[in-house]
C-alpha cells in the first residue's frame, strides 16, 4: 500500500509541476526573479531550489553520497532551459518511484545534512519528506504567484490526480 501511495505522489509531483510551470511561463522574466520575501527570494530562485532538493535527495536514493550544499543554486539562469530539466527530474523520479520495491522501504538511508551532521533515517520517511519538500516549496510559489498579475494554479491533489 505505501508503495502505491508513493506512486500517486510522484504523479502528483509531475502534475503539479506542469501546472506550476505553465503559470510561471506567462511571467515575464523579470518578473520570475523578482526579489520577494521568501527564503530563496524569487519565484525562479525557488524553482530552482527545488531542482536542487529533488537532486540530492534522488542521488541519496539511488545509493551516492550527496551533502546538502549549495541549496540556493541557481543551476539553470534561463526559465525555459529550467524547465525542460523540469520535466526530464520528473520523469526520473517517476521512473524511480514505479520501480520501487518494499525492501527499499525497509532500509535505512545514511547522509550529511546542510549542517554537516550525519543523520541515518528510514528510507520510507525521507521519501515522505521528498515529496513533502516539493509541496512546501510550490506552495510558496503559490504565494509570490498571488504577488503578479498572474493568477496562481490550483494545485489541491485531488483536483489535479482525480480521473
């Protein structure tokens, strides 16, 4: 059953990235790096953190030693390149996800924070937390959205998953 849940997440994920990104595109550039109060200062600048996250966190699922720097990267200056990368991250973790076997969520997952502190937690819970981060983040998104003159998306589960 966790399996299955995991699963509906990372369609989740997909969706709800497609729908953010596709608002983000009627941004003009410069609105997408406007500073804003929030903590990685930009609608573009937290797009990007969550890139950063999504790639540490699957490195650390696929077994490589991946520290937690640089979580404010700007890995990729133009929107369209950023969101190409969008989709190919996406399609990694669905793959990864639909792959996904019940030892896996058995074990336990050893890394070193932003703090430079190892932690080993269970692999099922930091995979909560993966999909938890994404929708923390596109939330705050959300929010620098209502800031524009562009309406933000809906982006409640069960609207966006439901057949």
């Amino acid at each position: 059953m966790l399996i299955q849940h995991f699963q509906m997440l990372a369609n989740y994920n997909t969706l709800a990235n497609r729908k953010l990104y596709e608002v983000c595109s009627q941004l003009s550039h410069v609105e997408r790096k406007r500073i804003r109060p929030a903590f990685f200062k930009s609608i573009h600048g937290t797009l990007n953190h969550i890139m950063v996250g999504d790639r540490i966190w699957m490195g650390r699922f696929e077994g490589k030693q991946m520290p937690s720097t640089n979580l404010d990267a700007i890995l990729y200056d133009d929107f369209n390149e950023l969101r190409s990368a969008r989709v190919l991250e996406d399609e990694r973790i669905a793959a990864f996800i639909s792959g996904l076997h019940q030892d896996f969520l058995t074990k336990t997952i050893s890394y070193v924070n932003n703090q430079g502190k190892l932690y080993t937690d269970p692999a099922n819970l930091l995979l909560a937390h993966f999909f938890n981060h994404q929708t923390h983040h596109r939330g705050q998104i959300h929010d620098m959205l209502t800031q524009t003159e562009i309406a933000p998306p809906v982006l409640d589960m069960h609207r966006i998953i439901r057949p």
